[in-house]
C-alpha cells in the first residue's frame, strides 16, 4: 500500500502539466521519433495519422502482455529504496538484493518444476534461444554438426540456425501437418550420429498450437540428445514439467507472463548436464553463461508473475477458454468461410488465429483500429509477406494473407470480446461488400476453376 502511495505521490510531483499551446509547440518541433507520441483532442487520440474516439480494445496478448499490478507492487521497493547491486558482497543493499534475486529464482523454478540452481536469468527469450541453439552447437562442434527444429519456430530460432548454417553446420527444417503438429515420425527419422539439438518451441505464437513435448522429449532421452524447447508462450499458461518433458535447455520470457519487459531465463539442466559457450563475456554472472549485471526489479518483477501464475492458471485457463469460446461463435454466428488455423484440440484458447476468406487482412487490420490486434508475429508484423507459420501449415497465399491473431488473457473482459466480434463482424461485411470474388461464391461459382486471362 505504501509502494502505491509513494509511486501515486511521485507520478503527480514528477509529471508536468503541459499547456495545450506548449504540447502543439512541441509537436511542431518534434523529431521524427517523438511523432510517434499519442495526442488528444475533442475529437479522440491521434496517432500515427489514425484517429480513433479512445484508446483501443488491447487484443494481441501474444505481443506482450499488461503487468500485473501485483508484479508492480513487487517491484516498486527494488527501484525506491533497495537499489543496490545484488553482485555487491560487502553491504546491506546488496545483500537484500542478492537475495531478492535468488527467491525470484526460486520461484519461477517451483513454476516449471526444476531446481533454482538451473536457472539462468538474462534479457529474455530471443537471447535464450540464442544461448541454447549456438551455444550448445558451439561446446559440441568437435562431434556434433546437426540440429533440428521445425519450419514453424520464432524468428530468433530461425535465425540462429541459419548463422550456424553460414558455420558449416546443418540443419532439418521439419515440416508441420496441417494442424500446425509435427510428425513424430519424422522427427525420429531426421535424427543421425551427429545429431546435436532438437528445438521445438512449445506453445507456437503465431497459431498457439501445443506440440507434443513429452512424446519429444521420449525420443531425444532415446537417442540421447540435448532437447531445447522455446516456452515462452507457455509458461504460466500450461502446466510445465521439465522431467516429464525431458528438456535440456528451455526459453523463457517475462513480459508473456504479466512480468515487465527485458528479463528471461534459461533452464539448463544440471543431470545429465547440459553445457553452452556463452554468447556475452564480463564479469562472469550468472555462472559465466551471462554476464551482466542482474537487474533486480525486474527479477523480481519475473518471479511475482510466476508466483502468481502457479495459483491461478487453472483460474485463468477456464475463464480465457470461455472467452475465446464466446468470441468464436459470436463472429462465426454472423460470418461464414472463417477458418481456424492451427489445431483446434492441442491449442492454447488464449490465441486465436482466424482467417476470413475474400477479405484482404492489411485491410481488416486498418479497418479494426479500435481494437488492438496483430496478423502475426510482433517481430515480422512490418512485413508484408503472408505469415511462414501459415505457410507451413499448407495455407493457400490469399487465406493467409486474411489471417488475424486475437490474444485473449487474464484481464479481457466479456464486453471487449462482445465489442471486438461486433467491430471484426462489421468490418468484414463491408470489405466482403466490395469483393467480387465473394459475390461469385455466394453465386455458386467455383473460382478456383476459373481462367484469368491477361489483357
């Protein structure tokens, strides 16, 4: 309550109270970056050239998440008062954050069923899979030269494997099926003698598909290979066992689990041991796999959320199932040729990815200003080409272009799924209104078999 007070007190003292004059003064000479900052006016916010009546319905929960207020409070102290150093041996200030660092590791330990002496703190997921991918191939390139991962990874996976490629090593890109799961038979078939990581991220971002780890994991124990999974969209929102999965190595990240931006960890397994080649020299923190200094308030912050997580996923996970439920009959009530992409029995409810046939989905996307929603990935969302998660799954160019991913979590209300169907509804009645392609479906024409001919 104090923390609240304090922070309430300084956001007043501290925050000017800029004159309608002096803000379009600045405006005027702003430099290209500050343009970006949102304004009111009688008429609503403008940003960015879009003008909308008020701030928009948040929907892209696979983006990044709201901090919990919770997280916030845990955090405040560690910024206010207990600001030290928790490398510092020879004080109070960083003994207390030395040891408000350890209980955070144990806590999102407890989270994910290991020992808090495997957990490894760093700036977030991307650099955890980077630690994982290059890292382990790095330690073990005298006898191994092979990975495999799938077509359907996060970019920084993706781009990791390819950096060992330009190495000399090589990589299986798997296929998914249609469902967005990979093909366990074909996982077993890739492997070889020099076979030094599998990568499978858990919870896919893009389609929230759930692979089946622990069948993974029971083939990588077989042929005795380090098992690295990104999990950053399933912490917190699925029950993680990392015995039961068999990871070796696993990506986790804070801002995907109402915990703030810029903090990780990377679950290394201690029996059997996994071994990496840092990516980042110093000091030697973090057992020499990161070194840097830890930053405390935002450990902390992690370990809130993965505390809080533990006590209520079953909680939310019923509550956000009845909600994505809500959502897809709602639009699918008023909508026909909307597809689900991805598996619709091994997915996490929390992200919804759908496809509205003869609708193209830049123009959806502008058209549903009012609700913040993504038609992908956050890290290639600047993009235009259709989504490569969509197009491994075998999705035609033109529905994947129509694909939009709602992100449902732990604060969406039942008025904002109702507001968001009604907008999403609207929106594509009128682009549908102005296709052509959609009045010849309605008419029974089969366009796939027509012939365009050039003039």
């Amino acid at each position: 309550m104090a923390s609240k007070l304090l922070a309430s007190t300084l956001r007043q003292t501290l925050t000017p109270k800029p004159t309608s004059t002096a803000s379009h003064l600045a405006r005027a000479l702003s430099t290209a970056a500050a343009v970006a900052e949102p304004y009111e006016d009688a008429d609503g916010i403008s940003m960015k050239g879009v003008k909308i009546s008020g701030r928009p319905l948040y929907l892209d929960m696979q983006a990044t998440s709201p901090v919990d207020p919770r997280v916030v409070d845990a955090m405040l102290p560690y910024y206010l008062t207990r600001y030290g150093n928790p490398h510092s041996r020879t004080h109070m200030y960083g003994w207390e954050s030395d040891s408000a660092v350890e209980t955070a590791r144990a806590q999102i330990a407890d989270l994910i069923g290991s020992s808090p002496k495997e957990i490894v703190f760093t700036s977030g997921a991307t650099e955890c899979n980077n630690i994982s991918v290059k890292g382990v191939m790095h330690f073990y390139k005298d006898k191994k030269r092979h990975v495999i991962t799938t077509q359907t990874e996060h970019k920084c996976v993706l781009d990791s494997c390819r950096h060992l490629q330009q190495e000399g090593f090589d990589i299986t890109y798997l296929p998914v099926k249609s469902d967005g799961l990979i093909d366990l038979d074909e996982l077993r078939a890739a492997i070889r003698p020099d076979t030094g990581l599998v990568s499978v991220m858990a919870v896919n971002n893009e389609i929230g598909v759930i692979q089946p780890m622990e069948e993974i994991g029971e083939i990588c124990k077989e042929f005795k290979i380090p098992f690295h999974t990104d999990a950053a969209q399933a912490l917190g929102k699925i029950p993680i066992e990392v015995d039961k999965w068999n990871v070796s190595l696993m990506s986790l990240s804070g801002h995907k689990v109402y915990g703030p931006k810029g903090v990780g960890a990377l679950y290394m397994r201690r029996r059997p041991r996994i071994r990496v080649e840092p990516q980042m020299n110093g000091g030697g923190q973090e057992r020499g796999i990161r070194s840097g200094t830890v930053p405390t308030p935002l450990v902390v912050g992690f370990g809130a959320a993965c505390e809080i997580a533990k006590k209520e996923m079953e909680y939310d996970q019923k509550r956000i199932t009845e909600l994505q439920e809500r959502m897809l009959n709602g639009i699918r009530e008023k909508l026909d040729f909307v597809v689900v992409n991805g598996s619709t029995e091994r997915r996490y409810p929390g992200n919804l990815n759908l496809s509205f046939a003869y609708v193209e989905g830049e123009s959806l996307l502008m058209g549903l200003k009012e609700v913040a929603v993504s038609s992908g990935s956050a890290c290639t969302s600047a993009s235009l080409e259709p989504s490569y998660v969509l197009r491994a799954l075998g999705v035609d160019e033109d529905m994947a272009h129509t694909s939009i991913r709602f992100g449902i979590g732990r604060f969406t209300t039942e008025a904002e799924i109702d507001r968001a169907v009604q907008l999403t509804v609207l929106q594509v009645q009128k682009l549908r209104d102005m296709s052509p392609l959609y009045e010849m479906v309605k008419d029974g024409i089969d366009i796939k078999n027509i012939q365009w001919s050039q003039h």
